[in-house]
C-alpha cells in the first residue's frame, strides 16, 4: 500500500475527478482503508444505511453491458449498436476497481433524507481517503442507478437504492482543478 502522509486539506485540494487510470489493481487493504474511513462518515441517529459492493471483472462486465444496452437503443444500425454493447463492457471489465454504494431505504422520509446525505458523506470520506493512499475516484450516476440489469450487476439487493458507482485506482493522469465560484462570493456573514 503507498501510503502518504497528507493532511486532510491536501486530500480536498488534490482530489479530482479520475477518468483514466493505470493497470494496477488497488489491493485488498486499501479498499478495506477506504471503506473503513466510509464508515466514519457522520450519520444521525447512526442508522449506517451505506452498503457497498466491490464488483470483480464479471461483474464490472455485466454492469458495462447494461449500460451499453442503454446506449445501443440509440443506435439503429445493429452490427454499431452490438459493437457498442460489447465496448462499454469490456471497458467497463478493464477498469481497475468498481464499488458500487447502496443505502437502506427505511420508509421513514425524513430518515431516508438524511441517510441519502450521510451516505454520500461517506462516498466523500472514501474518496478522499483514496487520495490518500494515492488512488482516484469517478463517481458515477444517473438513470442506470434505476436499471434492473445495472441492479443485477452491482448485487444490489431489491429494497435498497443505487447511490452511486465509483470507479476507483490509481490514476494515469490527473486533471488539472476546475474553476468554481470562490466561497466568499457564496457566503453571508450574518451580524
Ligand atoms: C452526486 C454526483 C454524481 C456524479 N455523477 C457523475 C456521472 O454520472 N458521470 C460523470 O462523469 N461524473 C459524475 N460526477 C463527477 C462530477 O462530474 C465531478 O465531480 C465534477 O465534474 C467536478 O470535477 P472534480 O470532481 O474533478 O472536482 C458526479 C459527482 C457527484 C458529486
């Protein structure tokens, strides 16, 4: 495991979205590092709603072909549209790591608010924790988190939601950070 020592402000500041990765698969410890920090994320009432499913090459496959398929419904000619059901699966079969993040949907909405939060503080927790140990993270969303054969994939049982997919590893190139507002243009100081 690399590990390096950054401060938690270091993590905020160096951690971008990764879209391209090396080959090196992140090792059994460092996904147990950073689902250990997910776990540490705030959670009212401790209700830990988070579920997480680290999805091997078949199942990294299977999750690639349901959203190829989504894709392919676009595409008329099918000889294009089997070539893209097969491309975003294998893709998807060679990136490094998939975790997919699931919650517990309890039937009360003000619990299932804040657990919806507490889980994507934990999808931060985990996200820099990576950074941390010099890995990147790609959160994925979207209407493929609804999709019964993305669903079937991700092992993500019936009952709880898709939160989001995250592709996790080390990163082949580091984008540089993107511009935002700055938080004194967005912060009143009230007397
Ligand atoms: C809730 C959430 C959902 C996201 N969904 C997607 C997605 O579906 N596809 C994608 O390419 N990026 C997705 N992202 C990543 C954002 O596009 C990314 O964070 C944003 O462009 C800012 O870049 P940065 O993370 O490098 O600062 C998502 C981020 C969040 C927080």
């Amino acid at each position: 495991m690399r590990s390096m020592t950054i401060t938690a402000i270091e993590a905020i500041n160096g951690r971008r979205t990764i879209r391209q990765f090396t080959a090196r698969v992140p090792s059994r410890d460092e996904v147990e590092t950073i689902l250990t920090a997910a776990v540490l994320a705030p959670n009212h009432r401790l209700t830990q709603p988070w579920r997480f499913f680290v999805l091997g090459a078949e199942a990294r496959y299977a999750y690639g072909m349901a959203l190829g398929n989504r894709k392919a419904k676009k595409i008329e000619d099918v000889a294009a549209a089997e070539r893209m059901r097969r491309t975003v699966a294998e893709e998807h079969a060679a990136l490094p790591m998939m975790i997919a993040v699931g919650m517990t949907e309890d039937a009360n909405l003000e619990i299932r608010e804040e657990d919806y939060a507490a889980t994507m503080m934990a999808v931060q927790n985990l996200s820099l924790a990576a950074v941390s140990l010099g890995l990147g993270t790609h959160i994925k969303t979207g209407a493929i988190m609804q999709d019964p054969a993305a669903r079937a994939a991700t092992g993500v049982p019936e009952g709880e939601r898709i939160v989001v997919v995250l592709n996790v590893g080390e990163p082949a190139t580091v984008p540089p950070a993107k511009e935002r507002k700055s938080a004194a243009s967005l912060t009143t100081w009230m007397p």
